[in-house]
C-alpha cells in the first residue's frame, strides 16, 4: 500500500509526484508534528533511538521535559513512535515514517556531482540493455543501498501456442510460441512415457486456458498451481500444468530485473544479522516477490514508496522501496528504484530515483 497525509513539502526548484491515499491518521499539532520530523531525522542520521533531552536540544524550543515527554507520549499512543525496550529514547515506526514521507519531509535536490555524474553515465553511446544496467549501478553507488530495475518491456507478449512431442526415455520436447512468433523449445523430464494422445490433450487444455494472455500472468497462474495441492485436478490438468511449469514457471523473475549493490545492505546495524540477511539475500536472488512490486509500480504515475510491511512481504518488512517508472517514446516501459532499510533518508533518495528516471528515458528516447 502506499501514502497516507497531504503532499510532502518540496523546494521549489523540485517537482515530483508522489502516488497517494486518503488520510485517515487523528491530526496532530503542529509541535507534535515538527518533534515527529526532528525524531526521524535524527534516527536516519544516527540509527539510534533519540531521548527526549536529545529531542529539546535539535528541536530548538524551550520546553519543560514533562511538556516533551507529554508530546512524546500522545505520538507514541497514535502508533507513530515506539520506545524499544533496551532503551528510554523512540524510534519511528511504519506509520510514522509514512506521515514524515507523505507531509512532513523536504526534498534535497541533487548535487551538481551527482546530477553530472548521473546524466555522464546515461548520455554514453550504447544499447538499452547496458543503459538499464548503468541505472542500477548509479543507483546502488550514490545511494549506497541496492539499486533495482526492471528490464523494459517493449511491448505485450502473449501466450500463442505450446505443443508436446514426445521423445525416448520419459522425455518431451515442449514448443512454446508467443505472440511475437518467437518460439521457445525445452526437453524436459517426465514420470513415465506419454502417448501421443495424452500430450495432444495436455496442449489442448493449455491452449484453450491461456490462448492470447499475457505471458507473466501465465507464469503466475502456472507457478501457484504447481505449489498448490493437486487433489482437484483431473489427470489431464495435472499433466499440462506440470510440464508447462517446467517451461515457463521457473524462471519467473530472473531475467526480468537488474539488481546491483546488495551487499550495501550489510552496512546497516538493523539489517545485519546474519539470518535476517541470508533470507533478504535469497529475496534478490530469486526476484519474484520484489518484481511483483515493481509491477504495481509500473501501472501507476510518479514515485511510489513502500514502506517496511506496506510491501506485503515479510522478507522485505525492515526495508523500503522507492520506485519511479521509465518511458522510451511516453510510453512507461519500466520501472527503477532503490531499496534500503526503512531509516533510508527519503528526503535524498526520492529525487536521485526520479532524475535517474527521467534522464534514463531521455536516454532511451535517444537511441
């Protein structure tokens, strides 16, 4: 899910729209409000939970502590902080850091290094492919968190056709055609030998199911059929299903998205532990969940961020993702972004991931 609150506070010589919902959060003060900015602010900076003496001091107001233990106490009542319990200091949460994103932060503009830099790498005489994979290196290295993209897609490529010759050895050769005419041929490894009959009726039912659909959704269907339990299918959907998932079920997302600097996430105390990291790891390594992501991205306009559990997946919930869609021709191909832990500092990452956006399309445009 995505924003919450009014449109963040910008400067003026920045633009970007940021996709969001309705507010249903209780209005706070505007004391309560600027403490909740200077909280999260210090607690991106240091990664600390931040006292309330700490809190006066940045603040720059002359208050009693009762008063901002009060202030304090109101914020963390609406879920918007929380004190950790080896510590007497808050630390944001989910719900905190989506109202600092949706109405409380200003955007940094970015440097003329790192614009220059951004604009050298992209403006280099080359292919999409090696453009795309510049984007997520620029991301990942300014950033020093770990820079995404999704490869363009150029246009729909539907499902035409799949057939099964059957082969010695309880193999078969499966054809698969898009709608583009490209035609893709695996041989795979079957339970015992088919006729020619049973592969015939197999093709029937795949082709009379997903004739003309999109080759992702066919993917998707296909990959949760396989885990699901088969007790309902008859003979002929078990058989279909499970070699067409041999071809095109596997690879669902690894050839899709281009991710770079992974490894920067170890640099961040509460994304370090080992377990926590392997598991995020194999998250980038099989691609699926956070390509499922960027799908949503896609079909919506400007900078989306998605904030610890707003992802929807477990493995991606001490993380952010902040994306912003690419076109070639006004035509939005793709997506890019960066995902980082959620104390990632909005106010700086949200302007690099949309000039990388912006400056990547006219990159493409010029090819």
């Amino acid at each position: 899910m995505l924003s919450t609150g009014h449109a963040p506070h910008r400067t003026t010589s920045e633009r970007f729209l940021i996709t969001q919902r309705p507010s249903t959060d209780r209005q706070l003060s505007e004391r309560a409000q600027h403490f909740l900015k200077v909280l999260i602010e210090r607690y991106i900076r240091e990664g600390q939970p931040v006292g309330s003496r700490t809190l006066a001091k940045d603040a720059g107001m002359e208050l009693s502590p009762a008063t901002i233990r009060n202030v304090m106490s109101d914020l963390e009542e609406m879920g918007l902080v929380v004190s950790p319990h080896t510590s007497a200091g808050r630390v944001p949460t989910v719900s905190g850091y989506r109202l600092f994103v949706d109405s409380l932060m200003t955007l940094k503009p970015l440097n003329n290094h790192e614009f220059g830099a951004i604009r050298e790498q992209l403006n280099l005489p080359t292919d999409a492919a090696h453009l795309v994979a510049a984007a997520s290196r620029l991301l990942s290295g300014i950033t020093r968190m770990a820079g995404v993209v999704m490869l363009p897609r150029h246009e729909r490529i539907a499902y035409r056709q799949i057939e099964f010759m059957s082969l010695s050895n309880a193999r078969v050769l499966t054809i698969l055609i898009t709608s583009e005419g490209e035609v893709h041929n695996r041989i795979i490894q079957v339970q015992r030998a088919y006729t020619g009959a049973e592969l015939e009726q197999a093709a029937n039912y795949l082709n009379q199911r997903f004739g003309g659909e999109d080759m992702r959704e066919v993917r998707r269907v296909l990959v949760e059929e396989i885990k699901a339990a088969r007790e309902g299918m008859d003979q002929i959907m078990r058989r279909a299903i499970e070699m067409a998932g041999q071809l095109v079920g596997g690879d669902e997302g690894r050839d899709d998205l281009l991710v770079a600097g992974q490894t920067n996430l170890m640099d961040f105390g509460e994304l370090s532990n080992l377990e926590r990291l392997k598991q995020l790891f194999e998250a980038f390594t099989t691609k699926t969940e956070i390509l499922h992501l960027l799908d949503q991205s896609i079909r919506a306009d400007g900078v989306q961020i998605f904030i610890g559990d707003e992802s929807g997946y477990e493995l991606l919930g001490d993380c952010s993702l902040v994306t912003a869609p690419y076109s070639e021709d006004d035509r939005v191909i793709g997506v890019l972004g960066v995902i980082g832990p959620t104390r990632m500092d909005y106010e700086r990452v949200i302007p690099i991931v949309d000039v990388t956006a912006k400056l990547l399309s006219a990159a493409l445009k010029r090819l």
